[in-house]
C-alpha cells in the first residue's frame, strides 16, 4: 500500500473568526529577560471548543524581542489530521510600531505530510500547514488565530480532552473555554490546582472558561516517572463511568468468527494441538512473532482495530490488531479472550483519571487460561500481543506490569489490577583470574557469564536477534578495555550464546585474555589490581547532591544479582564485609568474602527494586543508598609483602593456639626422644656408617623441617594468624562457622607436632638412635593420615572443591608412594638395622663398622 492510499486530500481555508467565538482581551505582564528563550515569548494563548459545531478556536500572540527571535519565532505549523479535521485561518498579522500588515495567503502555506511516529512504525496520516513568515524585524508582534473543524467519528461524538495551564516558556495571558449546549452534561477535574472555572449560560449554551496569568515553566528533576506531572490541568470528559467506555469499545471490538485463509490456519492449530494451553501457545506465537508491528492509524483506526482476516493476509498490524486477532484465533476454539485498554506511562495511577477512551494509549489481551484456579494460580493471563520471541510455555509469558486496564467485556464497569507478570532477573558472574605478582609472561583470564530470565530473557532475545554480533564482541571487549584501562586486553575466544526459549532463559559466554594485569607502584614497590563492577554500576541512579522535588522513576521491575570472583595467585589479606540495605522501594546486598582454601575473592551483590518510584521523602535515604553501593563496586588488590601485617589484623586467639601447639608438641616430642626400644642392646657391635639408600633420607633429614618451616611461617603470617581468615565463615552459621575454625586450630597443631617431629627424627637419625626406624614408620603414616584428614575437610569446606581438590589427591597419592617405599625398607633392612643400634641411655661405641667388616647376614 502507497502513502498516497492512506491519506485523505488535505483541507485549508481563509474565514472570517466563528460568531460562537468569545472575545478576549489579551493581558497579563510582560516577561523579564530571562523567563523566556529563543528570542521570543508567547503573549496570549486562546482555545475554545464549541462542541455542538464540532470545532475549535486557537489564537497565539508572539512577541519578538531579540535577533535571534527572528531566526526561532517567524515560522509556524499547524498540525491537523484530513481524514476528518479542516482548518481555517482567521488572521496571520504582524503588528510592528502600531501598524498592522497582513501575511495570511494560502498560496504561502506548504503543506506537508507528517509521520512523526513513523520510527515506531505508526502511519497516522497527518499533515502540517507550514507558513513561513516575510520581513520580520525585533519587535514585531505576531498575531494568529484559526479554527480546526471536525472529529474523529471513532469517539461518536462523545467530548473528552485535558486543558493544560502550564508553559515551557513564559506565557503572560492564557486563556480557554468550553461552549457546550444546555444540557449536555460534562464532568471535571482538576489536577495541580488549575484556575478556577467560571460557568455562565450564554444564548441557550453552558460556558465554562479558565483564565490564568502570567504562567512560567515549573522545572522537572531528572528521571521522574511517566505518570507523574505537577503541570496545572483540567480533564473533561462527557463519559459517565467505565462501564461507558466499555460500551464504546465493545463496538469496536465485536470478534467475528474466522474466515477464509485464517480459518484455515486456525483448524490446522486445532489439529495439531492436544490441549488448548498449546493451541494458545500457537496462537500466541504467532501473532507476535509473524505478524509484524506497523499501525496505519488513519481516521477512525487511531482507535479502531482492523478486520482479522485484513491482518491476517497483509501480516502486519499494530496493538489492538494483534490484539483483535489474537482475540479472534481463541475464541474460534471457544477460549475466553478480551482485548485489554492499558496506559503505559499512567499504569496504576490511571484511577486518578476520569473515564475516557483518550486516557488509554495501547491494547492487549486476557486470555483464560484454565476453567478452576490450580495451585493458586490465576484462572487468566495478559499477553501484550506486540512483544515478539518470548520464551515459556504460553501460561508463564510474561506481561508488564502495566497497573490498572479496562478489558472490553460485556458487563465490565470498573478497571482491574495486572498482578502476575513474570518478572525477569539477570545473572552475572565475572571470574578474574590473575597470575603472579611480577611475571610479565603470565597472562590473566576473564570470563563472563551472563544469564537472562523470564522478562530479561525476552528483551534480550529480540535485542540479539536485532544485532550485529560482531559489532556486539566489539562494544562487549571495549566495555572491559575500558575497565581495566592499564591492561591489555583481547578476545580469547569467540561470544558463545544460547537460547533455552522453552525454558525462557538466555545465556551469553564471554572470554577475554588480561595481559599484564598488575600495575607497579613506585612509591612503596608493591603490585597492584583495580577492580570495578561497572556492570552493575552502569545501571544505577546516582542523584546530584542538591535537595528534590520531584518523585523519582526506579525501573521496576528490575532485579540483579553480580558476582566478581577475583581467583588469587596466592594468599592475600582480604577484608570481609557484609550488609543489607531493605527499604520500602529497593533491596540491595552486599558482601566481600575470602575463600582461603581456593584463594578466591568473591564480591556478590543484589540489587532489587520493589516499586516503580520512590517518593520526594526517600530520595535523600535513596541517594545515600546509591552511594554506598557504588564504593562497594570500586576496589584496588594489593600485593602482601613480609611485614605488611598490622597488630589490629592478628587475631589473638591464634596466636595462643600456637604458642600451646610449640609448648604441647616440644613435651610430646621430648618423652619421644627418651623412648628406646632396643634398651637390652640386641646389636652390641659398633653402628654402621650412614651410607647407601639412608643417604637419601639424610638429605630429607636436613632439608624437610626447614622447608615446611618456611611454609608454615608463610601459611600463618598470610592467612591463619588473621582475623580475616578466622572470620571468613561468619557469615555461614554457627556451627559452620566453629567447624571452619577448629579445623584452622588442628592444621597449627598438627604443622607444628610434624615439623617438630621432623626436627626429632633428624637428631635421632645422626645419632643413630634405635627409636629411628619405627619412629620414622609412624611419622610416614601420620603423614598419609593428615594429608587425607585435611583434603576431607577441605572438600566439605570449599565452594569449588571440584576444581581444588586435585592438587590435595596429588599430594596423597605421592605420600602413599613415598610411605609404601620407605616403610618397608626401615622393617625389613639390615642395614637400618644395624646403623640405627644407640640407645637413650646407652654412650655410642667410638669405632663405627666399616663398609667391608664382616656382618651376620645381607646389608639391604
């Protein structure tokens, strides 16, 4: 279809002002400089309606006062609708010094169509009568007036509009008028305290008038919701009740059963669905997913729905039809569906209003869904027909929450709550892992995993769908080169995406390479990290620091929960945190936790909002909210050096528990030390030299207890002598919590008993003492024993233990080889035998056995 189908011819003409037309004398004052801009100011506005002549009168005054008045001021439109509106002129005068010049020539006037919707895909026809004024000059006063004649035949001659008395600019004289013949009865009312209205009876008609002087612009805040205005305003409207609209509605709305190409769409769904939830599913999936949105909303179709079978063939429609077919395809299998009036910007503020057609901006549909509630579901679903490729079975689908609806059914008097929409939610989860500190080779990774639900799951179907992946990785891997501004990062591999549509969730994978991701600080040489949770913070609402006036919008609904799991190199001090902001409006959560065991730290956050606004009175408490969520996105990891430990972070508790670890290990070993088991002396001759495989084990001797020394002085200094670390399952309960830390106390006791062993069996092993081998046996065992205990505990105790448990089997394993190799040898050898002869008291022979003396049987 052409544009030039769906425009009626446009209409303008000269004639004199109506006689219906009520004089008035412009007044008011003259604004200062700086209540106006653009060089010009508005003098005089006039609107009066005549509502048996079905016309209206406008008149406007505009002074010119600067140069640049000139530029903005000597031009004008007028926008009318041909399908059922004709505008006259009635005067286009400039009045300079006194004199009066005429510039009303319709030969001057361009019309032109105007598609100011056509962005959304809306066609409504319209046109604008341009006229672009000659010779003006500073000064000047342009006075025009015209008559716009006609009414959308769609509303059946019923009158409902809102007269507003606000301005963007000043405006010194404001005028408006209602002549309605006796007896046509009209409601009010007024919003933000308009003028007040004088009624009169002129020649058999009712007049009501409003005059309001000197008007200046009222300022909005930033970020106010879609419902709220405190612009003075007055709605009239010759509707009585709901019930009227409804009436009026259902006129339009009568569904035909299906015909032609549609029924016979419709009978193949019938045959292919087992229950009617699926055929509503089709149905559903349908409509919005292959019927594309393209409104031609000329004449009577700004509110009157298109035939079913017209939409149908031609495949494209706007809300109410889509709406209307959705409506038509169910009832045809004998499912209850109504189309459904909805404000989007009004919402549940829509009971403030009088009723009127003109207070509802979009149509969808209630469809029943099940004759009896089930499991405290509700028997009906919204379904906003222009929302493509939404996932779910036809019963979780979600609906916005558009508050108060009017559905266009048979006896319906009053509007209804929208309360079950299916809300989504968002998941993120950015894992960090960063190498060591100082290895310029090493790279770090970042992955990102991002999971939409429900609502979220479907705007971002569409979104995806709508891109251009590639520019999508582009902006995705710009977004974290602009987090991380002193590192170098890449793609290390493609977006991976995936799309559980039944399931309505939908997942994105990304996966960057961090190439140097410490910085250096020169001042104190120390390795540093800064983490920034932009992803959340780019959604938040941060309020400049100057009292509010106005309510504030909070996207609603709106829930998401982030995660930044920052995977150490090492043991690092990590401060732990956690708090709870619950308001009436929002809920946020935080906290920063270690976890020791896998060297991750986590930082989670949830951030909810409960209503669509907040009041004036909770901005303040709301921006401080803001405040504390945003510092708690920003950190900077610093690299632990030796030292760095600070009275205020050891925790005394532990450091008791390990000066009884030195005092209780140093008694146990000492009566180990007296112990002998070959007192009788059974081996008389002289030990032999430490040689052959106990060369080996003489090296473990010197080397092992100073190792695990360091290893233990590292393990407490970094993570068991902190209050941070002792603290770390606080958070858990308390029987967690005391299980976590007396498994902290057993890995002191049981490091400092087995590097004090170590310390033991290497005295005994010099001195050839004959409580070696068996001691040496126990040890091995006991080895085995705590490796095994520690990784149990460690498993049950780690939030990853799938990934960190290997490194623990691997150290078993290798002490069970060692254990299996050693054990038998310190049995079953007789060179262990007779090296290891010395008795606690006994004094060590002078003359050791020599390689080649001769002995009672095999060395090894």
């Amino acid at each position: 279809m052409c544009a030039g189908e769906l425009r009626a011819a446009p209409s303008i003409g000269v004639k004199p002002v109506p006689s219906w037309v009520i004089p008035v004398t412009p007044g008011g004052k003259a604004p200062s400089s700086k209540d106006f801009s653009g060089g010009y100011y508005i003098s005089f506005l006039d609107r009066q309606i005549n509502l048996t002549a079905q016309s209206s009168y406008h008149r406007f005054i505009r002074q010119i006062v600067s140069e640049s008045g000139i530029q903005n001021g000597s031009e004008f439109s007028i926008r009318f609708n041909p399908a059922y509106e004709r505008i006259d002129f009635h005067e286009v005068t400039v009045w300079r010094g006194g004199q009066r010049f005429s510039q009303l020539n319709l030969r001057d006037f361009k019309m032109l169509p105007v598609e100011s919707e056509r962005q959304r895909f809306i066609y409504n026809g319209e046109y604008s009568a341009t006229l672009v004024l000659k010779d003006i000059r500073k000064g000047d006063r342009i006075d025009v007036s015209y008559s716009r004649t006609g009414w959308n035949p769609v509303f059946m001659n019923k009158y409902s509009t809102n007269f507003y008395f606000d301005a963007y600019d000043y405006v010194s004289h404001i005028h408006a008028a209602i002549i309605a013949p006796t007896g046509r009865t009209l409601s009010f009312k007024d919003f933000n305290k308009p003028p007040s209205r004088v009624v009169r009876n002129v020649g058999g008609n009712t007049v009501y008038e409003w005059t309001a002087n000197n008007v200046r612009n009222d300022s909005y805040d930033d970020d106010v919701p879609g419902w709220y205005s405190k612009d003075p305003f007055v709605q009239v409207t010759e509707f009585k009740s709901w019930k009227e609209v409804v009436d009026w509605g259902l006129h339009f709305y009568q569904v035909p059963a299906p015909t032609g190409a549609l029924k016979k769409k419709v009978d193949q769904w019938k045959a292919e669905s087992k229950t009617k939830l699926e055929f509503i599913g089709k149905a559903i999936r349908f409509v919005q997913d292959e019927i594309r949105y393209l409104g031609v909303e000329t004449g009577e179709n700004s509110h009157k729905p298109h035939r079913p079978e017209e939409v149908f063939a031609q495949r494209y429609g706007d809300c109410k039809d889509k709406a209307f077919l959705l409506c038509a395809i169910l009832r045809s299998n004998g499912i209850e569906c109504d189309p459904v009036l909805v404000d989007t910007y009004k919402r549940s503020h829509l009971i403030d209003y009088l009723p009127s057609p003109s207070a509802f901006n979009h149509v969808i549909a209630r469809v029943r869904t099940a004759e009896e509630p089930v499991g405290g579901e509700d028997v009906y679903m919204f379904v906003d027909a222009t929302i493509s490729l939404q996932g779910g079975t036809a019963s979780q689908m979600h609906c916005p929450p558009y508050g108060k609806v009017l559905i266009l059914k048979s006896g319906q008097s009053d509007l209804v709550d929208i309360r079950r929409y299916n809300s989504g939610t968002v998941d993120i989860v950015e894992d960090i892992y960063l190498p060591a500190t100082g290895d310029s080779l090493a790279q770090g990774r970042l992955e990102v995993k991002t999971v939409y639900h429900n609502a979220e799951a479907d705007d971002f179907r569409a979104q995806f769908q709508e891109s251009d992946i590639s520019q999508l990785e582009e902006d995705y891997l710009n977004f974290y080169k602009d987090i991380f501004k002193h590192t170098e990062v890449d793609f290390a591999d493609t977006l991976e995406h995936y799309d559980h549509r039944e399931g309505n969730n939908f997942s994105l994978m990304e996966r960057y390479t961090l190439k140097n991701p410490w910085q250096l600080d020169s001042a104190d040489n120390k390795y540093f990290f800064d983490i920034f949770g932009k992803t959340l913070y780019g959604e938040l609402t941060f309020l400049p620091n100057r009292p509010r006036k106005d309510p504030l919008y909070l996207k609603f609904p709106f829930d998401r929960r982030y995660t930044i799991n920052v995977h150490l190199p090492g043991p690092f001090n990590i401060t732990q945190e956690k708090w709870e902001i619950k308001r009436e409006g929002y809920v946020i959560e935080f906290e920063s936790e270690y976890l020791p065991k896998e060297y991750i730290w986590r930082l989670s956050y949830h951030y909810e909002n409960l209503k669509d606004h907040l009041p004036v009175t909770q901005t303040k408490q709301f921006k401080a909210d803001m405040d504390k969520l945003a510092e708690s996105l920003e950190y900077q990891l610093t690299e632990p050096k030796v030292g760095d430990m600070k009275p205020s972070d050891v925790n005394d508790v532990m450091i008791s528990f390990f000066l009884a670890a030195i005092v209780t290990s140093f008694i146990s070993l000492k009566r180990l030390y007296r112990y002998s088991p070959d007192a009788a002396g059974l081996y008389p001759e002289p030990a032999m030299h430490i040689g052959s495989w106990l060369v080996f084990i003489a090296m473990i001797m010197v080397l092992q207890p100073v190792v695990n020394s360091f290893i233990l002085l590292d393990l407490l200094r970094n993570s068991h002598l902190l209050n941070d670390y002792w603290n770390a399952y606080e958070s858990k309960g308390f029987w967690l919590e005391w299980y976590y830390r007396g498994f902290m106390i057993f890995q002191v006791f049981y490091n400092v008993f087995m590097i004090g062993f170590e310390i033991l069996l290497a005295v005994l092993f010099f001195k050839k003492r004959d409580s070696f081998p068996g001691l040496y046996v126990f040890f091995l065992m006991v080895a085995v024993v705590g490796a095994s205990f520690d990784t149990a505990v460690s498993y049950t105790l780690s939030d990853n233990a799938a990934v960190t448990i290997w490194p623990s089997v691997i150290s078993i394993v290798r002490n069970i080889i060692f254990a299996a190799i050693w054990i038998p040898y310190m049995l079953k050898s007789e060179r262990v035998k007779r090296t290891f002869v010395n008795t606690y008291r006994g004094q060590p022979v002078e003359k050791e056995l020599s390689e080649g003396a001769e002995v009672a049987g095999p060395l090894e």
